[in-house]
C-alpha cells in the first residue's frame, strides 16, 4: 500500500477580522493630518510616489532577510528596500523620542511618505515591515486612493507621465510554527558563533543579537504576534492588491522557485488603460523576457500619453504589416522583413517598434539600408541624377516551434 507524502504548505491562519469605526476614523485622521503636511511642505505636483509597491512580510524565521535581494532582483529595482525598523531608527525617529514622543502609527505614516516621496524609489520599491497594525492597513488604502486622484488630476497635462497607475503587491513568506522556532534559534547559534569569532579575530562586523533567537518560549511568542497582528493585517488586503503567499517551509533554491512563480510578469496589471488597449492587437510571445521592466513600461506610457498619434500608427504598423511575416515564421522562431514604409521615416517610430516588440516577448533589431537609383540622365553633361531610396530591415526574434518526428 502506497503512502501518501506528508503535505508541506504550511497552514493558513483563518481571514482578519473587520476593523472597528474607531480604528477606521483614527486612520482617516492620521492619515489626513499627515497628507495635509506633505502637500505644504512638497507641493501637490511634486507628491510623486514609486509606481510598484511591494509589501514584504512574513513569519519570524521565513528569509525575508535573505530573499529580499533576490525578489529585488526579479522585480528589476535598483534601490534599497525600505525597511520601517530602520525608518524608525532614523535621525527623525530618534528625534521624536528624545522629545519624549511615541513613534507611533502617525509617526510611522509620516516618515513612511516623506520617505517614498524620494527619487530612487520613483520606478517601484520593497517596503520591509509594513503594514504591521489595522490603522496602517487603512492608511495604505488611502495612499493609493490618493495616488490614483492625483494620477486623474493630472492625466491629460506635462505631468502625466510622473503620475502613473500604481501596482500594489503583498508578498508573505510563510512557515509553519516548528520550522518559525526552529530557524530562530538557529540564526541565533549561528550569531553567537559569528560574533565570537569577530570578537577573537577583530574581522569582520557583529551581527544583530535577537532575545528571541535563544529562548523557545520567546520565539514561539514572536510567531503568535506575527500570527495575530502582522499577518491579520495583510490578510485585510487580499481583496483589494495583487497578494502573493509563499510557500517558504523549503530550502532556498525552492522558494526562490515559488518566489519567480508568484511574481509572473504580466504587462497588463502594470501599463496604463490606454496603452493596454493600444497594443491588445500585437500577441504575446509565450515566453515574456524581462529586461529593464520599469524603464521599458515608463517609455511605452509616454509613448501613449504625450506622442499618442505617433503610437497609434506605428501599433498599427505592426498589427497589419509586421504580425502577419512574424506569425508564418512561427517554426524558426526568427522573421526578416523589408519595408519603406513612411511612418518608420520618424526616429521615434524606431524606438516604438523595438520597445513595443521588447514588452510582447520578442526581440527586435532594425537596421536602415540606402540605395542610390539612377532616376534620369543630364543630356548635356551626361550626370545620372539619382534618388536615395530607403530599405528598413526588420529582424524579429522570438521563441520558434519545436516539432518532432517519430
């Protein structure tokens, strides 16, 4: 008789409770105090916030440490994450408690803004730590409320391009309560030997030495905390953002595997309306390859919000002339197109066309060839006055077919 494996998902604990009207009305003042501030100090035209916002949580022990650079990696970004325990160790922070003020869920939400306002964080940003209470799972609802009526606001002038459709994600790296304990006291045998070794040898720095990461009953207590207050509060989320729950009970290798499958790349939850219907025409490649993902998605939405007739024509270049070579070649994977078509005669059409291919899954080389073609002859001088004619050569690349006999 054949066993059943044991599962390894870890449980999940059962959905957040509802917030209360005081803690929906504390929100709604916090974060109004502190949105009134960001407009005085900033400017309503200069409340800029990153276009993709990862919140990262996950249970004490699950690797956020460790896989953070890894999902930064994924995701493209090329700035630090944020991460509140530090934020709340800033010169800010520590000013506030030498006054003898508590960092609370005020404090937090207002170092947490003026700290996304900055220009690193502009394409997309991991938030390490956050939310953590319902009060700050409100006043996230109300940033992004606030970002899409900014992004209304300024839709249809110069600025719309700073302005773009936000893109929330919850990630949550999860174990179970053993595997939480267990990776806890480990870290902490492994930082008791690390440090030793950096107090004998003078190498190297002491890592962060955590109560928690000696004593079982300390650890345990860690995860019910997490349990029911930190994953309570991204749990109110699911129903409004992009939420990914990793499976992270396994080695790292496989949770870097559920991390890439979470994390799928699909154009359409990031690109502005508008340009999703522009390009509804042009087939996705089965294999979409993610190269400079924030810089490509801003250039397409400027393409649509401030050369929006150029667009058009070359999207539909590439629907009626360029799609049809490019689906015969299907098998070989590889299409070369000769054309004069005038609306490549624009620099700009180039940069569309390549970028346009790029976000579908293609890869798209253009290269311009001139000819000299006798057009008449100068009967007293016997000069032949030619006319330059100009070739572009398409060369469109994509994963082909793969057929096999027998």
């Amino acid at each position: 008789m054949t066993k059943t494996p044991p599962q390894t998902t870890p449980p999940i604990p059962p959905p957040a409770a509802k917030m209360s009207d005081l803690e929906i009305k504390d929100a709604h003042l916090i974060f109004g105090g502190v949105w009134q501030d960001l407009e005085t100090d900033f400017g309503q035209e200069n409340l800029r916030f990153p276009k993709e916002i990862i919140l990262l949580g996950g249970a004490p022990g699950a690797g956020k440490g460790t896989n953070t650079a890894f999902i930064t990696k994924t995701r493209g970004l090329t700035c630090e994450p944020v991460v509140i325990s530090a934020l709340l160790d800033s010169p800010e922070a520590r000013a506030l408690k030498n006054a003898g003020n508590m960092v609370g869920d005020r404090e937090v939400i207002g170092l947490l803004l003026r700290q996304l306002l900055r220009a690193e964080y502009r394409d997309g940003v991991i938030l390490d730590g956050f939310p953590r209470t319902k009060v700050q799972v409100e006043c996230l609802k109300l940033l992004v409320d606030k970002m899409h009526a900014l992004r209304r606001e300024f839709y249809s002038t110069s600025l719309s391009i700073h302005f773009r459709q936000p893109t929330i994600h919850i990630m949550v790296l999860f174990v179970d309560e053993k595997e939480s304990i267990a990776r806890q006291l480990r870290r902490g045998r492994e930082t008791n030997t690390h440090n030793e070794e950096v107090a004998r040898t003078g190498i190297g720095e002491p890592l962060e030495d955590r109560p928690t990461d000696h004593d079982e009953s300390l650890a345990r207590r860690r995860y019910r905390v997490f349990k029911e207050q930190t994953w309570d509060a991204l749990q109110s989320l699911k129903e409004i953002f992009h939420y990914h729950f990793i499976n992270a009970q396994g080695p790292i290798g496989e949770v870097e595997q559920n991390i890439l499958h979470e994390l799928e790349y699909q154009s359409t939850l990031e690109l502005d309306p508008r340009t999703v219907d522009r390009l509804r025409g042009v087939p996705v490649a089965s294999v979409i390859i993610v190269h400079a993902r924030q810089e490509l998605v801003k250039r397409l939405d400027s393409y649509e919000l401030e050369h929006n007739e150029q667009f058009a024509k070359v999207t539909s270049f590439i629907e009626k002339k360029v799609i049809p070579i490019v689906i015969r070649h299907a098998i070989s994977g590889i299409a070369q197109i000769n054309t004069e078509d005038a609306v490549l005669e624009n620099p700009l059409s180039l940069a569309m066309l390549i970028d346009v291919f790029s976000e579908r899954g293609y890869h798209a080389v253009v290269d311009i060839h001139r000819i000299e073609i006798p057009e008449r002859v100068d009967l007293t001088t016997g000069e032949i006055k030619c006319r330059t004619k100009k070739v572009f050569r398409l060369q469109i690349r994509f994963q082909g077919s793969e057929i096999r006999r027998g």
